[in-house]
C-alpha cells in the first residue's frame, strides 16, 4: 500500500480512532520490532490518552533480539505494556494476551468484587500500514478475516471479533494511522525494512542509508553475507563492492541500481540475519 501524506489523512484517521475508543477497553498498538519508533504515528499517545495501550513489538523475527529486549524495557511504563510478538509465525500471542489481562487486572478485580461479570477484553489494534494488523487479527482470530481497514465513503457496522480463547474481542477494522515524515530518517527505515514502497524515496538514496547503518551496526553480519575482508568506510564504496562480489556489472562499470535492489531484498527476506535499524540509544530513551 502506498503511503501519500496529507494532513487531511491524520484529521481523519484521527476523527475514525477517536470514535472507536469509546468501544474499547485496551489499544493494541502495533508497531515494527526493527523500527519501533520510526514505524509509530508520534501524535498516538495524545490520541488514545487515557485509553491502558499495549505496545506490540511485531515482525520480531526479523529483529535483532537484544536490542528487542532494550526496547521491551525503554517503552513500558504505567499503563502501557509492552510485548515483542512473532504473529507470521503466532508466536508470543499469549504474552500479548497476558499483557492485555494486566492492564484491566484492577478494573476487572473491582468488577468481580461487585458481582459483575467482566467479560471479555474489548480491544482495538492501531498502527501504521504493513506492520502486520491483519496478520495477527487473523492468529488471535484462529481464521480468516477479511480485512478491509475505513475506506473513504464506506460506513459499515462495526464488527466484534472473538479471539481463540474467549479473552478478548477486536473490532473488525483495525486504526491505521500514518507514520511522521517531517525527520527523513524515518522514512528511510520505513523504507528499508519495506514499509513504504521504494519509488516514494530515491532507491540509490534508500540503499546508501541502509548500507551505512548495516556497515555501523552489524560490520560482521554484512561481511559473512557478501565474504568481504573489510568494509570500505565510504558507503557508496561498499555498495559498489556488494554488486561486484555479485557480479552486477555492465559497461565495464557495477551497476549501482541492481546493487541496490539487491542489498534491500537481502535485507527484507533476512538473508544478512536479524536487524534492527534504531534503539532507544538513539532516541535517548535507554
Ligand atoms: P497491515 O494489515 O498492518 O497492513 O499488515 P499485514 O498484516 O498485511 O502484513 C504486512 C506484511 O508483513 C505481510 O507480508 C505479512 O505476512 C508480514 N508480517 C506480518 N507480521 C509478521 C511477523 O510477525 N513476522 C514476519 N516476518 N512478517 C510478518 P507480505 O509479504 O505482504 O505478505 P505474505 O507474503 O506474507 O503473504
């Protein structure tokens, strides 16, 4: 799905996550292990206030473990919990489900004290395009849901799906809120972990950043991939040594274009191993 940025898009995905906090008890808010905060829509804290939120930590397959781990720690505080999930693969759905359970425990004690049947958790997932909404409705579902998200003109009843264990129900259509490009640097994560299609940013552009993070946080994974002895410190030499190992030569001359194709599917399909592209470190919350 391409992403067009207009403020009229916020004003209304505002206005559409906004009405269906009244339904809710917890916002799930999904977001990319490899780029937690570059894959978030920074206004979500303001726009669910007051709403217990848990933090889903996804795709955390494809995330480099330890730096998983920092963010578990960076982001939890009260009312917000925070779990790393697999949902590709349906792996940590019990920890999310946990996750939800604590932060209605209180709520749900002070119901049971009364004699009231708390019933299941009422849930709404949140999150930019492609961090995997649909995926993990359809785990926690056990099935097959069509997804459509809002489309413009179209209002259809809101839809209460029950998840496998009877703990909790999504609404059918999930928030899709659109990340923040003012800082470029977001949108060059976005784009090299796929998020946002490559004709949006200058592909040569995309694969430079990508090779100088790769070259600054995983030296070793990048020479095991493409059996270099050393790295060039100049990104657009090392980029160039990538197409010639892989023999993407014309005219006498690497052909920067493949070599740059090639460094992004490798590193989309998670052929240079686990990676994350940003840490608390370097938003100064670790
Ligand atoms: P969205 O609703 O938020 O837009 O995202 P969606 O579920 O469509 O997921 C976007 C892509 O991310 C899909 O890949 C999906 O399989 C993949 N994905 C979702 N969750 C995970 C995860 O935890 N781990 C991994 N590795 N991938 C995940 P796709 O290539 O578009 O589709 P497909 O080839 O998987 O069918």
């Amino acid at each position: 799905m391409a992403i067009q940025w207009f403020p009229g898009h916020m004003a209304k995905a505002r206005r559409q996550v906004t009405e269906k906090l009244k339904l809710i008890d917890v916002v799930i808010e999904l977001v990319d292990a490899r780029v937690p905060q570059s894959s978030r829509n920074p206004m979500v804290d303001e726009i669910t206030a007051g709403k217990p939120r848990l933090i889903v930590l996804n795709k955390a397959d494809m995330a480099d473990p330890v730096v998983t781990d920092a963010w578990l720690r960076a982001l939890k505080r009260e009312e917000v919990e925070v779990v790393a999930v697999d949902a590709k693969h349906s792996k940590g759905l019990k920890q999310l489900i946990t996750g939800a359970q604590k932060l209605m425990k209180e709520k749900h004690d002070r119901m049971r004290e009364k004699g009231r049947n708390p019933g299941p958790i009422r849930a709404l997932i949140i999150g930019i395009p492609n961090v995997g909404k649909s995926t993990l409705i359809n785990r926690l579902a056990g099935r097959n849901i069509a997804i459509t998200g809002d489309r413009p003109g179209v209002t259809k009843r809101q839809q209460w799906i029950k998840m496998k264990g009877g703990e909790m129900e999504l609404l059918d259509t999930p928030g899709i809120l659109w990340p923040k490009f003012e800082d470029q640097l977001v949108g060059y994560r976005l784009a090299a972990t796929g998020a946002i299609k490559d004709e949006i940013l200058n592909l040569d552009d995309i694969a430079l950043y990508t090779v100088r993070e790769l070259h600054a946080r995983y030296p070793e994974q990048l020479k095991e991939r493409f059996k270099l002895e050393t790295l060039p410190e100049d990104g657009v030499e090392l980029l160039e040594l990538i197409g010639k190992k892989r023999g993407l030569i014309s005219g006498g001359y690497v052909d920067f274009e493949k070599a740059s194709e090639l460094l992004l599917n490798e590193l989309r399909h998670e052929k240079i191993g686990r990676i994350s592209l940003e840490t608390p470190a370097d938003h100064e919350m670790a």
